[in-house]
C-alpha cells in the first residue's frame, strides 16, 4: 500500500504525519510512506528518519502563482507516486494533494488536531473521504 502525507511547512503539521508514518509502519511493515513536505530543514528531519520526502521550496511570494505550481506539483506527484491514501495535515501546501487526489478517485483523509478547522482542512472537508481528529 503506497500512503501520501501531505503536510504544510511547520512542525505543527510535519510531526503528527510523523507520528502517523511511524504507526503505520508499526502495523503494516509493507506499506510504503512518503511525505510531501516544502521546508528544508523538515525535509532533512523526515530523510533522516528513513522516509522518501519530495516537496520543492517555490521562491515567490505571490500567492497566486505558488497556488498554480502547486496545483501542477500535485498532479504530477499524484501520476509519479500513485498513492493509493492521502493524508493531508493542513495547510496550503497539502491542499493540492488532497483535492487532486480526490477528483482522481483515491482515497483521502485530512487529520484535523483543533477544536476548529483551519480553512484549508474546511473547504477539503467536502471532498475528503473521513476527516480524522486529534481529540476524543
């Protein structure tokens, strides 16, 4: 089984995807786990615990021509990879993933750890397939 984490670039995101590969390598030995993740310095973090990480730091600071390079970016790892799960943690960098890999038919989940949703995880709650929460 090949599984996305898709996270946004602060701890806050990257560390429970970690918590959740760790877990899922724990159950399923087999399943392959690979992080999409744009922050160097968690890139390395996530390298050095063993995981295949891809991501592209986008130097510009117009927010509109990042979000069309994102869109592209996820497309084309959602055709590279084929994950059959997608995990996005929040946050714009995975909300590509998570809404192209949705309208591509696999099976996506958002993990939300706040009493309220942040904008990205409200509008990809339509086309998740199970939001999961951080709290009982």
């Amino acid at each position: 089984m090949r599984i996305l984490l898709a996270c946004d670039r602060s701890g806050g995101h990257v560390f429970p995807a970690l918590a959740l590969a760790k877990k899922i390598k724990e159950h399923s030995p087999e399943a392959t786990v690979s992080f999409f993740v744009t922050a160097p310095f968690l890139k390395e973090h996530l390298a050095r615990e063993g995981f295949c990480v891809s991501g592209k730091v986008f130097p510009s600071r117009n927010v509109l021509v990042e979000m069309i390079f994102r869109l592209l970016e996820a497309a084309y790892l959602i055709v590279r990879e084929r994950p059959q799960k997608i995990v996005g943690f929040g946050g714009r960098d995975s909300f590509f993933l998570v809404l192209f890999g949705s309208l591509c038919m696999r099976k996506t989940y958002i993990y939300e750890p706040n009493a309220t949703m942040g904008r990205a995880n409200r509008v990809l709650s339509i086309f998740a397939g199970k939001i999961l929460v951080g709290f009982p």
